[in-house]
C-alpha cells in the first residue's frame, strides 16, 4: 500500500482503500501465501459482497489485484 500512496488522491483515499481490503479480503486471504491464492478463492471473497454492493465489490477486486501484482514482482 506504501508503494501506492503517490497515486492517491487525498488521505480518504488511502483510508479507503486500506478499510475496504481489512473489512473484506483480509478475514479471507490475509494469511493466505502469495502462491496458494487461486482465481477462485478470490471469486469466492467476492461474489457475496458483489450481490449486495457491486460497485464495492468492483473497487475490492481491482485492489486485491494491485496488490497481487505488486507480489508478482
């Protein structure tokens, strides 16, 4: 999250996207290695949330995406 902070707009931005991943994908993943996360554990954290808040669900997944590309590197 620090190596993104310079492409946030505001401090509610940052604060954002830092609750947005606590409150959803840390509970689901958040101990889970790099290597073990399959598309499907991440469709399986995200289609609760995507039914009751799509766009939510929408920013989660690009984040967790920012962030497992980050890990890629």
């Amino acid at each position: 999250m620090e190596d993104n902070r310079a492409d946030w707009k505001n401090a509610k931005h940052a604060n954002q996207w830092a609750t947005t991943l606590e409150k959803y994908a840390y509970p689901h993943i958040g101990y889970t290695s790099f290597a073990d996360i399959t598309t499907k554990i991440i469709v399986d954290l995200l289609r609760p949330i995507w039914l009751e808040k799509a766009e939510t669900a929408n920013r989660l997944r690009g984040r967790i995406q920012t962030v497992l590309d980050w890990a890629k590197v």
